[in-house]
C-alpha cells in the first residue's frame, strides 16, 4: 500500500487541510473531514446548525407561502377575463334566496357570497335533479358547475348530472348532502 504524499497545508476557510495527490485513493474520508472541522470551534459549529436549521424552515415557510398564494380562484378569473362555459367548483355563503325561475325547465335560484366577496347565482335544474331543501340564508354551500359571466359577477348552472352523458357532472353540497 502506497502512502500519500504530503504537498503541505493550505488555508481553506478557517480551517487547515493538507492537501494529498489525487493519485491517492487510500485517503480515509473520515480523517479529512476531521482535519477539516479540527480549526473550527466547539461553540461556533451548533451555532452554525442552528442558523441553518433556521434558514431552512424560513425557506419551506416562504415556498408554502408563494405556493398558496399563486394559486387563483377560477371564478374570479372568469369574471375578470368575461369568460362564460367555464366548468368550476367552489364554496359561499347564501345570502338570498329567489323564487323559482319557471319559464323552460324550472331551476331553484340563490345568491352565494365567496370568500373572495364576489356574488354568484346558482341555478339548480329541479327537473334533472331534487330541490336543495332547506337552504336558509347563512348555510355554507359547496359546488360544482359551468360559470356563465354577467355583469352582477355571474351565474353556476349544471349543478346536476347530465341524463344524457355528455355534459361534466356538477353538484350542490349542504350540510353534507349532495344534490346531483
């Protein structure tokens, strides 16, 4: 076995490392990182963890947050761009009922507030699929559906299935139960 051969120190860091021929493969990696740390302290070395530690949470707490917040709500969108036949799901507050809209097919009619303060009518095919019963003013309501832009921030129809099959299902969700 051939030793290395010592070409002298150099200054890396804070630390001296002797430098050995990289015709060397008999350097134990061990001894090298122990030369390496050797000229660092006892005190410094948990204090550098710490702060990395602490650069690394900030960091994921950062990406969580550029995550979250480039995300968009489909239907703010669709109103800002007046797009209409957008399939979308979403969630608000009712804050009115309407009477029943009879001319075609009848559809059950209520204004939802989302959390992003914009207001959306639902009009839900009581033909195709069972009223919402008991909706109140207040219930959360979760839903699937095609948004048609209007000036008064749009309406979600196709919140049933489709008897035919060709048209993406949609849906009502109150108080865990669904209307399709």
């Amino acid at each position: 076995m051939r030793l290395p051969t010592k070409q002298g120190p150099v200054t890396a860091g804070f630390a001296n490392v002797t430098r050995y021929k990289a015709s060397d493969r008999s350097a134990d990696i061990f001894s090298a990182r122990k030369r390496i740390t050797s000229g660092t302290s006892a005190v410094a070395r948990p204090a550098v963890r710490r702060l990395v530690c602490v650069f690394a949470l900030l960091l994921n707490f950062c990406a969580a947050c550029s995550v979250e917040s480039n995300q968009t709500d489909p239907i703010r969108e669709a109103f800002e761009r007046h797009k209409s036949d957008v399939q979308v799901e979403g969630e608000g507050v009712v804050t009115q009922i309407l009477s029943d809209d009879m001319t075609g097919r009848p559809h059950q009619r209520f204004i939802l507030r989302m959390k992003s303060g914009q207001t959306v009518l639902i009009k839900h095919n009581i033909v195709v699929a069972r009223r919402v019963d008991d909706i109140k003013i207040g219930d959360a309501v979760g839903f699937s559906g095609e948004y048609v832009w209007n000036e008064q921030g749009g309406l979600i129809h196709w919140t049933h299935h489709d008897p035919a099959g060709r048209h993406e299902a949609g849906w009502i969700k109150v108080d865990g139960r669904v209307y399709q």
